[in-house]
C-alpha cells in the first residue's frame, strides 16, 4: 500500500497495542476529510520519461504515508506557530523529497491567518542545479496555474521574483550574495 507508515527501516506497520496494523487506514487515510484534502492537494497527474525512452507518459501520483505525514505535520505547525521556524526534514534516497516539496510549497502558499497569507512567498532553495532542475519541473507540474512559480535561472531573476511577490521560487542559494543589499 503506498500508505504503509513503514516499520524496522522497512515496508509494512509497526504493532499497534490497541488493534490492528492498519486501522490508521480508517481513522487517518479514509475519513471524509482526509480523502477531500489528497484529492484537491495532493492527487496530479504528472508526466513521467522511463530511462532510455524518449517518449513521457502522464501517470497518476498519490503521496505515500510518510509524505502525506510529513506535509500535514508541517503545515499543521506553521499555522499553529507562524512563520520563523526551522525544520530538518530527512528522507532516504528514492523517498519522493521532491514531491513532499512540491506539495508543501503548494499548500504554504495558500496558509493564512486574519484572512491575510501567511507567506508572500515560499522560496525553494538548492544547493545544486541538478536538484534545482529536478525541483522546479516538479514545482511547475503540480501548479495549478502557472504564474504561480517562477524559476530565477539569475539573479535579476530572483531579485524581479521578490519584488513582484511571485507565489513559489525556486533557485540556488548561490544567486542570494549577489542581491543581499536589495533585500
């Protein structure tokens, strides 16, 4: 099941003292809520090249357990506590980091407290334009409309992105020195 929460570093559920392994399933996954919230927030359909092969494929894409925890908690807590915090979020290779990313940025956006946003911009930083790639094609094939994002491949980029409020940026962390002193 893609909502297995893992046990042991590995596949399955953990024992649960109070019933069965999987009764999370109907108290967290399958409420009425919980089936509203994945399919406006999280359920895309996303398109998908296999190695080797040119020709990209649209495949449906559904958060597994961990991811759809690790957004919810998040978002939970920055509504509860505002903006300033700081998160370590740690996923293995191969654990969807770019999708629990995408979703994330996705929903900050849209946070708000006294009818006003939270945020007027979520910024994803990299370290690496590699990553940066990869971050912003999944960004931009889970947006909804797309002005939304905004990709500084410079730094003028950025610099234009900030200014005008663009919703999601993403960029490396090595364009900031060059427009610290118009921050």
């Amino acid at each position: 099941l893609p909502f297995n929460k893992g046990w042991n570093h590995g596949a399955g559920n953990p024992l649960n003292p109070n019933g069965i392994k999987t009764d999370y399933l109907w108290k967290q996954i399958l409420t009425r809520r919980s089936l509203t919230d994945i399919l406006e927030n999280y359920a895309q359909m996303v398109e998908e090249k296999k190695s080797g092969n040119k020709k990209k494929t649209r495949v449906q894409l559904w958060p597994r357990y961990h991811q759809l925890d690790v957004v919810r908690k998040l978002l939970t807590h920055t509504q509860a506590n505002g903006v300033g915090e700081r998160y370590l979020i740690q996923h293995s290779a191969g654990s969807g980091k770019s999708n629990s990313i995408a979703w994330l940025a996705h929903q900050l956006v849209e946070l708000k407290q006294n009818d006003e946003p939270l945020f007027d911009s979520v910024i994803v930083v990299t370290d690496r334009t590699v990553l940066n790639d990869q971050i912003r094609d999944t960004v931009k094939q889970f947006a909804q409309v797309s002005a939304t994002v905004g990709h500084a491949g410079n730094s003028g980029d950025l610099r234009q992105f900030l200014a005008a409020g663009k919703k999601i940026i993403i960029t490396t962390v090595q364009k900031f020195p060059f427009i610290l002193d118009d921050l």
